[in-house]
C-alpha cells in the first residue's frame, strides 16, 4: 500500500537534514574527505553494538524514523515494525530495502511525512548542525509532530560543556549545546524529559579509544567507564499521550 507521503526533493545541500536556509557547505565533499571507507566500515562495526544496546529504548512493533540519518548506521542496526529514515542527501542506496527513505529537510519533515504516527524519533549527531538555537527548537517541534501520543525522541548529542574547543574541530558544526540547553529545548517542544545520561559515549568515532566490538560491548555495559570518556549526552523524552 503506498505511503501518503508527498515527495520533496530540496534545492541546496547543506548539513545532514538541515533546512531551508542551510549554510552552502557541499556534505558530499566534506563527509568524503572526513570518512573513508574504512572509517565507514570501522562506524559501522561500532553501531552494531550500539543498536543492540539502543534496542532497550524501541519496542518490537514501532514505527521508528531515523532523522538525517546519515548512511543509515542507526536504522540499519535496530528491529523495529516499520523503519524510517530521512536526509537531505539522496543516501536510499546505503540502507536495507525494507527501510523507508525519505529525501528531505530535517525542517520540512512534518510536510511530507504523516504527523502523529510515528512511535519513536532518533537524531544522532544532527542538531549542531543546525545553524541558530531557533533551529534546534523548530527541528524537535517538527520531530513532536511526527510522533503519536506517547511516542518518544531519542537524542544522541555532542556536550560542548563537556567537549570545549573540540566542538569546532568539524567545520559544519554551526550550534553548541549542553545536556542542560538540550533538555531544556527538548522541554519547550513539548516533551516530557524521562531519560538523561549526559556522559555517555565518547566524541568521536575517530577517538583513539579501542573500538573492537568486544570492548565497544563491554564499555556499553560497564556505565562508570562513561564518566571517564562520555563525551556526548543520551536524552530520551516522551510526547504526553492525550487525556
């Protein structure tokens, strides 16, 4: 049965999922020359274990979006009813072919996707991206929409607070933001804060940290050691089911 979705193919690129008014910074070029191959192969083997441990958070029969979802490392890694996945750059070929791909701005999704129907939303290393604090709040309200009452966001988030300077080392990074600022955004977009573990994995997966499977496992279940290296924040929130 085809999906009511009203197809958008954006203008201009600019950071994965961003919107409108985008800086004119090319994503190909720069996720090129920032990955390569065996980046991607190493991100992979590492997000094998997250989604098992991610798993927690999803439910067996959800409709799950994967927002800017980058070459799909989050939803191809987790089971779900349904799988969604959207990003301003046409990345279909890289995801599995029962994963939905939608071809859009982070901003606009709450137009060419169904509101109201989703069961769980998931941004990864999206919204500093975004150019203005506006911008993050606009993209957790259009995230609200999509969602079903009772449905949930999950965040994973670079900490500038706990990060520094390092933030800026990527030169698309435009919008800092604490576990603090995050929840409180998160809050104004109508979420309900049930969830939030603001150490928890390191900054990058170009860290020099062993990034085995066995030991990216191990440190998954071993939470004193994300005192020592987290460096990005977890946030989980909940749309309030209607009364």
């Amino acid at each position: 049965m085809e999906s009511p979705i009203k197809r958008f193919q954006p203008d201009t690129e600019g950071a994965p999922g961003a919107g409108r008014k985008a800086p004119p910074i090319v994503l190909k070029e720069v996720y090129e020359q920032r990955f390569d191959e065996e980046d991607q192969a190493r991100k992979e083997a590492i997000w094998r274990e997250l989604g098992k441990f991610l798993q927690r958070y999803i439910a067996a029969d959800a409709r799950v979006v994967d927002i800017a979802c980058d070459l799909g490392y989050f939803i191809r890694n987790v089971h779900a009813g349904e799988r969604w996945a959207t990003d301003i750059r046409d990345v279909g070929a890289t995801l599995p072919p029962d994963v939905h791909f939608i071809r859009a701005s982070g901003l606009d999704l709450a137009d060419v996707l169904p509101n109201d129907s989703f069961d769980l939303a998931f941004f990864s290393n999206y919204l500093e991206h975004l150019a203005s604090t506006e911008a993050v709040l606009e993209q957790l309200r259009v995230a609200f929409a999509l969602l079903k009452p009772g449905g949930k966001v999950l965040i994973l988030q670079p900490n500038i607070r706990l990060i520094g300077g390092s933030y800026w080392d990527f030169i698309d990074h435009q919008t800092a933001l604490t576990e603090k600022s995050l929840g409180e955004a998160a809050t104004m977009a109508g979420f309900k804060t049930k969830q939030v573990i603001p150490r928890f994995l390191p900054y990058t997966t170009k860290s020099r940290l062993p990034q085995h499977p066995l030991l990216v496992r191990a440190y998954l279940h071993l939470p004193p050691a994300w005192l020592f290296f987290g460096k990005q924040t977890l946030y989980f929130g909940e749309k309030p089911a209607r009364s």
